[in-house]
C-alpha cells in the first residue's frame, strides 16, 4: 500500500461535463486545462472546433504540454480513440509524468444509433482501460444540440457528472453490468435447447464392479 498521496496519483478521475452553451464549457475547462500546466501534466484536449478554438485562445495555443485536436479529425473512431488515448497515457507514464489529463468530446452520429451505441460502450470501457492510470478525464456533452438520451447515458458512464455543480452520479452503472443489460445471455428459441442427457440405467456389462447390474 502506497501512501494516501500515492494512491490519489494513481486513481482515474472520470467526469462528464454536461454544459449548454461556450461560457459553461470554458468556465469548467480553462481552470482545469491551466492547473494541468502549471503542475507540469501533459494534456490531450479532442473537442469540436469551434470550442477547441475559443479554449486554445484562452488559454493559449503554446500552452507548454498541451496537445490540441479537432475531434471530428482525430480518431473519430471509438476504437481507435480508446487505443490512442491508451497509448497516449502509457507513453507520458513511461517518461515520467505523474498525472495526465485528457478532454475529449465524442463524435456522435445521431442517425447511427449503432455508433451512438458504441461511443456509449467506450465511455463505460474506459472506466476499466485506465483505471490503473493517474488521469483525470472530461468528456463534454453539448445539451443544447445532443439528444436527451445520449445525455442520459453519460449518468450511467461517468461517476463523476458536472452540470453546473460537480457531483458523483447516482445512475452511474459499474461497465460490467452496463454491458451485461446490453449484452444478456442468450436464450434458446421456443422448442429449441442444449439436448437432455438419456437417464442412467443398469450397466450392460456383466463384468462392470460399477453396482448398476441389469
């Protein structure tokens, strides 16, 4: 066991920050993206542009540590924007960083409720991929313009949801049993099953020590 210091640096801090307008998104992130420079923790920030461009003004584009990107250009793909993020993390561990924070907004295709579903699955999933790693996660959520669904789903990923104060979140589901309600055991079709096993009768061999004579 590591000191309580010790154990805060390494545990993933994951929150939704669900704002519905610019001055809500910059009020939450400029704050946390500066006191990410000033205790020297290296940063991703993937958002839309135009909230990318109004944060990277205020804060400033040279900020030292800070890595800027369109999410709409940078892995716009659940996978591979788990695996980047992943191997973004491993790497700055790897050179020394104690704690990294990472901004991210989903790229939401309304009327592709199967990739609606996937961003869902990876929200949940990264509760689980960085676990083990000193990060501190914000992934925004644009209410004004998402649908109300999707908003709900970032309750049931996030343990951590801001909304105007910064609270843990009742709805939040552990991923296993989040992908366990979407994903349940398979049931067999009416008239359709595993095979019964024959019932046991007496053995046919006579020279069987088994007991079960014919």
């Amino acid at each position: 066991m590591g000191t309580s210091s010790e154990i805060e640096a390494r545990t993933l801090e994951h929150a939704a920050l669900l704002h519905g307008d610019m001055d809500a998104f910059l009020s939450y992130l400029i704050p946390f993206v500066r006191a990410g420079t000033e205790n020297r923790e290296p940063a991703v920030v993937a958002v839309g542009a135009n909230h990318l461009a109004a944060l990277r003004d205020a804060v400033g584009a040279g900020a030292p540590g800070v890595t800027w990107a369109d999410t709409r250009k940078w892995h716009p793909n659940s996978s591979t924007r788990l695996r980047a993020f992943h191997e973004y993390v491993t790497e700055r561990v790897a050179d020394g960083a104690t704690r990294i924070r990472l901004i991210g907004e989903p790229e939401w295709y309304e009327a592709r409720p199967d990739l609606i579903r996937e961003w869902t699955r990876y929200e949940s999933v990264l509760n689980m991929v960085l676990a083990t790693f000193p990060v501190s996660v914000v992934c925004t959520y644009d209410t004004s313009r998402l649908d109300p669904a999707i908003v709900a789903n970032a309750r049931r990923t996030h343990p951590v949801v801001s909304d105007g104060e910064e609270a843990p979140s009742p709805d939040f589901l552990d991923p296993a049993e989040l992908l366990r309600t979407w994903n349940p055991e398979p049931t067999h079709p009416p008239g359709v099953g595993p095979k019964p096993r024959p019932p046991r009768g007496p053995c046919p061999r006579p020279d069987c020590s088994c007991g079960k004579r014919p």
